[in-house]
C-alpha cells in the first residue's frame, strides 16, 4: 500500500496535477470522470468545489449534493471535530500521510477508505485546494493501477494544452503586433479626422488586448501576494471617463445618467485628481465595476462615482439595483454570478485583487430600498500630493 502513498506524493506527480489544476481548473475533474478513482477537490474551508462521478458514486450522493457542503458530510459524527483539525493542519503544512479513514455514506453505512491528498497552491482560478484521491481499502492493488493511468492521462494532457497555449498565445499576440505596425503606417499616410478616430480606436483596443493577455500570469501573481505593480502618476479623472466612454453604448441604451464627483463637487473640466497607482489595473478595475452597476441599473437611472479623502482615499459606486441575495455572501468571491447569460463572475474578484495589490480593502452595502454602494478604500499614498 506504501506505493499508493508514494505515486500520490512523487514531486514529479504532485507538480503535474498541480499544474494541470492551475491552467484548466474546468477540464480536471471532466477529464478524470471516467477513471474509476474517487476523486474530490475541497477549498480552503474544507467545502466540496467538485468531485468526480466515482467520488460520488461510492458515497451515492450526486455532485449537486456534495458541492458547497463541508466535507465532512461523508465523515462519521463523532470524528467530524478530529477531521477538521486535521484538514486546517493540511491546508497550513501542505502535506499529509496516506491514512485509512471510517466514512459514512449516504445510506449511513460505515465504509473503509485509503486515501491521499495533494495540495493546490491558489492560482488565478482560485484556491488554495486541497485533492483528495480515495480507493475502497480491499481494491487497493486494483485502484492503484488506476491511479497510475490517471497520472499518466494527466500528464499527456498537460503537455498536449501547455504546448497548444503557447503556440495560440505567440500567434495571437505576432498578430496583434501587426496590426499596431499597420495602424502606425496609417497614421503616416494623412488619415482624415474621421480615419483617425477608427485608427485610435483600434490602436487602443490591440494594446489593451496585448495587455489582457500579459494580465493572465499576473493575476495569478496577485493571488500569491507577488505581483510588482507598475507604479505610475496618472489623472485618475480621466481614467474613469474613458471606461465610461467605452461603455457609452450600454450608457445611451439605458438612458442612464451618470454623476461623478470629486470631494462632494461635480466634476469639472480642469478637475485632476493624480494618483500613484498601476494604471493598466486601475483600469480593470473601473471597467468591471461600472459594468456591474450599469448592468444592474433599470431604464433612466443614475449611477454616481464618488472620490473622497480623509483618512483614506475613499471611491463609492453607487447603482440603484440590489445584488442579488444568493451572491451575497461571496459577491468578491470567484466565478460568483446570478442572473447572467454570460457572466464569468470574475469582475468583482479581479477588482478585489487589484484594490489589494494597491493596499485597500472593498466592501459593498446593498438593500433594495437603497440599492448598491461598492466601496474601496486606499491609502492616502495612493494621492499624489505634490
């Protein structure tokens, strides 16, 4: 049984499912569905994320059963103090023995389990995890050349996706590149008045999408706390009226008015009001925001942005919709969405990590009386004072 326990923990295995894990979080548990090795990913709390159709079948639970319960819903009462202990030791040592445990399922039969774990560093696409493997303690020999398949097939795809990602990235981006050279060219070429606002515009939107594609690694470096932002000295007046310039169309469409003031006054034309901050991110971060409660806003009303300081460099968007209550209590949480055809959830996640890479906290009220306030608060270094 040892060599369970040593496939399980071999460097080379771990670093395998970990990264397999970090770049296709979604294809995990689709690509291990047909290997009979029960298999289920837990997040920091110890609450199911996923499992696989084997995980459930042993348990006779379906996915929809097991998703956002803690794991020890599989775990005997008595044990389930003892268990909890352990799992916050896990996710704190990165480590744990093979072990043989007593699980309980969904009849209440007691059932004998052998099971290790791996530990999934949190990435872009959330975390930390931990992945437990389990095999029914008389089929050991049986389930222990599965686990070797699933290896094997993990790391086949792997390999197969890494290469195909880097050959689409480098495509995208040589391609991007052109279009930059080419815009640059027409700019040479006298455009009129007219040309020039397309040329810009298409400038703007290739550079930005150079820089989306640069983003991706550096979210997940946001996750680590080992992002380097690119500190620079800009108006952030100015940033926040080209975000809304880009969501003019969705603006016009809704009729919806928009207020933003500075220090309780309305914004004026030689209104500045510079930051120290990165630039590109901020960005992000006011597009995603603005979306959201442009969004939420009903025909004809108001979204207002509010800047202050006192203690803190205080920003409040305020939209009239109410977020909705299932979302609630993990509105800044990855992939939290309601109510969205094509919501990813990711906007409210990725404004969380950048107000925090910049040392800032944000928060939200929301009731539907008064509706939705988003409220980021930085430091006073964030101002440029000079």
């Amino acid at each position: 049984m040892k060599d369970i326990d040593n496939n399980i923990k071999h460097k080379r295995d771990l670093e395998a499912l970990r990264q397999f894990a970090e770049s296709h979080p979604s294809d995990i548990i689709q690509l291990i569905d047909a290997i009979p090795i029960g298999i289920c990913v837990t997040n920091e709390k110890g609450d199911f994320v996923n499992a696989n159709l084997t995980y459930c079948d042993f348990y006779g639970y379906s996915p929809e059963e097991l998703i956002g319960n803690p794991f020890t819903k599989v775990i005997p009462e008595e044990l389930k103090n003892e268990m909890q202990n352990m799992y916050d030791q896990f996710m704190e040592e990165h480590f744990e023995t093979q072990r043989k445990w007593e699980v309980v399922d969904k009849t209440g039969a007691t059932r004998k389990i052998l099971s290790s774990a791996a530990y999934l560093p949190a990435t872009k696409m959330g975390g930390p995890f931990k992945m437990m493997f389990i095999v029914e303690e008389d089929q050991n020999q049986k389930d222990l050349y599965d686990l070797e398949l699933t290896i094997q097939l993990l790391q086949k795809k792997i390999s197969a996706q890494e290469i195909a990602q880097q050959l689409s990235d480098h495509d995208l981006r040589n391609n991007l590149l052109s279009i930059l050279q080419i815009v640059e060219v027409l700019f040479e070429k006298e455009p009129t008045e007219e040309q020039k606002i397309w040329l810009n515009y298409l400038k703007q939107r290739s550079s930005d999408t150079l820089g989306m594609l640069k983003a991706t690694s550096d979210y997940a470096k946001m996750e680590q706390g080992e992002y380097e932002p690119e500190i620079t000295k800009f108006n952030l007046i100015e940033v926040i009226q080209k975000e809304l310039d880009s969501l003019k169309k969705i603006i016009l469409h809704r009729q919806i008015q928009i207020s933003l003031t500075y220090q309780g006054e309305p914004i004026k034309e030689e209104t500045k009001v510079n930051v120290l901050a990165d630039k590109f991110y901020m960005r992000r971060l006011f597009h995603n925001l603005l979306l959201n409660a442009l969004e939420a806003s009903s025909q004809s009303q108001e979204v207002s942005i509010l800047l202050d300081y006192d203690r803190f460099f205080t920003i409040v968007i305020h939209n009239k919709g109410a977020i909705p209550q299932d979302i609630r209590s993990n509105f800044f949480d990855k992939f939290a969405t309601s109510g969205k055809k094509k919501g990813t959830g990711l906007g409210t996640y990725i404004a969380k990590l950048v107000v925090e890479m910049h040392q800032g906290t944000i928060a939200y009220q929301s009731n539907e009386t008064d509706g939705t306030d988003i409220v980021i608060l930085l430091p006073q270094t964030v101002l440029d004072n000079s």
